[in-house]
C-alpha cells in the first residue's frame, strides 16, 4: 500500500483533527504516544518509523471498539478512511485559510491538549 502521508508533521496534524472527538482518554494515550516518539528521535529516526508509531497507537486505542463503524470495516481500514478525508480537507484549507477560521482554531485547540511543548512546524503551502 503506497503510504498517504510521508512527512510526520503532516501525519500529526492529521491526527490533531482525528483526535478531536475522541475522549479525554484517548488523546491522553496519544499525547504520551507522541511524547514517546519524540523523545526517542535517535530510535524514531524516519518519518516512515514515527509515522508507523503513530498509527499503531491509534489502532490500539480501547475508544475504537465503541465506533460501530471502526469495528465494522476494521481499525487500520477506519485509520487510512479518516486519514484520506482529513487530509482533503486539510489540502484544501491550506490553500483556501486567509485569516482564521474553525479549522485553524480546532488545530490550536488540539495542540495545547496533545503537545506538552512547542511543537514542530506544521510545512505551509503557498499560496498560488
Ligand atoms: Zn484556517
């Protein structure tokens, strides 16, 4: 399967809007998932292996088996569903945002709950 996402910055700030209806809990493992592969950067040292990481501990999450639709269609298939989506619109917003808007908030929102520090600059597209 080609991966949908190859840099780590643009996978985090997908699961940024993944996370944003998932309990407390749930982004509390991420949190520490995050903070692990962060730490340990000379043992996490490619995208593909953080990137992996990540997604391994979102489809380990307990909150996937009360999602009909994750136990349905299976947790890695409801994953690479979200990323899929999540990522159009993300493609679409970095293009279109020119001020601030529910999106930009909703980032800013789920950072301050998933990152203990400033986090790595999420790449910007420009403008055409
Ligand atoms: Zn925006």
């Amino acid at each position: 399967m080609p991966s949908l996402v190859k840099k780590y910055n643009e996978a985090l700030d997908i699961m940024l809007f993944i996370l944003k209806d998932f309990s407390s809990e749930s982004i509390l493992t991420m949190k520490n998932s995050i903070k692990v592969i962060e730490e340990f950067h000379d043992i996490f040292d490619t995208d593909a292996s953080k990137i992996s990481t990540l997604y391994y501990d979102f489809c380990r999450l307990d909150e996937l088996y009360e999602i009909e639709e994750a136990v349905e269609i299976g947790f890695k298939k409801f994953l690479i569903k979200n990323i899929k989506e999540t990522k159009s619109m993300l493609d679409y917003h970095n293009h279109n945002c020119k001020t601030s808007c529910i999106i930009c908030k909703t980032r800013k929102k789920m950072e301050g709950e998933l990152f203990e520090r400033k986090r790595p600059e999420i790449p910007k597209k420009h403008k055409k």
